[in-house]
C-alpha cells in the first residue's frame, strides 16, 4: 500500500486475530469493517487543562527555545535535535492555534459524535469492584514497574508512544514529535467537552472504599481523555506510517497506558472504552485538520 493513500483516503487498522492489517475507512461515525476488530482495542492520561502543546511553527521558534533551554536540559534525554525539554518535560513551543483553527472549522464533525451514555449509577457502582480488586493487586511487588508507570504518566509522558517507534532516545524526528503533542493538545479541546456533557461521577465517588493510587482529576471521569489521546497518537501515525513495523506494540503500549488509570482508581473500564471509541472516530477529522503535519511527520520515515 501507498503510505500517502493512507493519508489522503483513509484507512482502519484492524486485528483480525494475530494479524494487522489496514482496510479503507468511511465517514467520521463509520464502525469498522466485519470480521476484525479496531485495532483501537488496546486507553492515557486526563491532560489538565493547558497541559502543554505543539505547533507547526516549531522552526520558527528553533533557535530561541535552544537558547534558552541549553543549559537546564544539559542532563537530559534529548527527544529530537531541535526539541530541548524544559522542566515540565514539554518541549518549549507554542500552543497549535492554526491546528485549533482548523479543528473548529470542522466542528460540526466531531462536535455530535455518537459517544453512547455512560453507564447508570448501579452499573457504576458495579464497575467499582473490579477496581478495588485491580486497587488490592497494585500493591504487590510485581506490580512495582506497573506503580512506577502510574506515577510517570500523571502529565502527558511520551515514552511509551516513542519506544515501540524505535525514537524515544533518537534525535532527528521533530516533525514526528510534534505531531504527537499537537494530537494531545486536540484531544484535550475535544475530550473536555464531552466530559462536561456527560459529567460522570469518578470512580472513588460512587465507591469511596476506592482508595485512588493519585489524585482524582478535578473534571467529570467519562471519556477518559488518557485514552482518547493515546488512541489517537496511535491511529494517527498508522495513517503516517502504515508500514512501521511498531505498529502493534504502539497499541499495545497505548492500551496499557489507558488501562493504568483503572488501576489508579480515577477511570472505569467504560470510560476507557469510550475513549478508544472517540479516537476511532476522530481520526478522518485529523487527517484533515493535520494533513500538513502529517505530511512533515511522514518526511521524517522515507
């Protein structure tokens, strides 16, 4: 397959089985094709409000951000040759306001999506005890590398995305990046309002025996804005680079990163679920809202 006519045409990628593959998509609302299941099927974390972006103007802000981020990130691991993070962990560039512009022109694709309500109160509650037995599990010591994820992926993180891709320690993939946080910054635009449409209750509310691993995020639980994120990240790069032999353990790294926050206490499986869902969704939207970044992004893989 042509990596540009995953861009340009659109493409689900779907696990039938053990086996990946990538079949055309419909519309913004379309479900998949029968006899796979989205390969979405594998949820990340509630970025706080103003929690960080990118942007496509990243050159044009090289030289200054070098500058003034050399020496306090002298120690640090360097994600790409022109993005220095400073303390936050955030490479230090402005907010994507020409990806928000265009997001918003397209408003009425995403603004009314399908996202089915979440549960009732007493399927809710349910949840709650599965997540007190992951809550009891969490503590053991072989779960230690599961505590320390947890911890790590409070704020947007991006190792887990750019390990399977063979980047996380690699410099020379900016474009790549940035893509990747200009995603996470959409995300948080979208997500916050559906959770504020749905405005479901966290888990350790309904059930307050959930002891939270951290702190509950001060917004509604429902999607969870970790897995919309991270799903997206993923399905938007396997439009990028449909042939990147890291596809299958980008989302499963993605799943992961999703399903850490049920074990923190601060999401239901169903707000994970919903959060894969909306990604799926979203993703023929910003194919069109980042075409231009998807394009760099791709220049970076040939």
């Amino acid at each position: 397959m042509n990596a540009f006519s995953s861009i340009l045409s659109g493409t689900w990628l779907l696990a039938v089985g053990e086996t990946f593959e990538l079949v055309p998509r419909g519309g913004p609302a379309a479900q998949p094709p029968a006899g796979g299941t989205a390969l979405g099927d594998i949820s990340f974390v509630d970025l706080p409000p103003g929690g960080g972006g990118a942007c496509s103007v990243l050159n044009r802000n090289r030289n200054r951000n070098r500058n003034r981020n050399r020496n306090r990130n002298r120690n640090r691991t360097d994600l790409g040759a022109d993005l220095l993070l400073p303390e936050g962990g955030l490479p230090d560039i402005l907010v994507p306001w020409r990806e928000i512009d265009n997001l918003h022109r397209l408003r009425s694709e995403w603004i009314d999506l399908p996202v089915p309500l979440p549960p009732p109160p007493a399927e809710l509650v349910r949840l709650t005890f599965g997540l007190l037995a992951k809550q009891k599990r969490l503590q053991l010591p072989e779960e230690a590398g599961r505590r320390a994820e947890i911890l790590r992926e409070r704020d947007l993180e991006l190792s887990g995305y750019l390990r399977p891709l063979g980047i996380e320690d690699t410099a020379g993939y900016p474009h790549t990046i940035t893509l990747l946080l200009i995603i996470a910054r959409l995300c948080e635009e979208i997500g916050m309002r559906y959770k504020d449409r749905y405005d479901a209750p966290r888990p350790s509310i309904v059930n307050p025996r959930l002891r939270t691993f951290i702190a509950n995020p001060l917004h509604a639980s429902y999607p969870s804005n970790h897995s919309f994120q991270s799903y997206s990240m993923a399905f938007v790069f396997a439009r990028v680079v449909p042939e990147h032999p890291g596809l299958v353990d980008l989302f499963l790294s993605c799943r992961r990163i999703a399903e850490n926050r049920e074990w923190a206490g601060v999401h239901y499986p169903t707000d994970t679920a919903a959060g894969r869902l909306l990604a799926r969704m979203m993703t023929p939207v910003f194919e069109v809202v980042l075409e231009e970044q998807m394009l760099l992004a791709r220049s970076e893989w040939t």
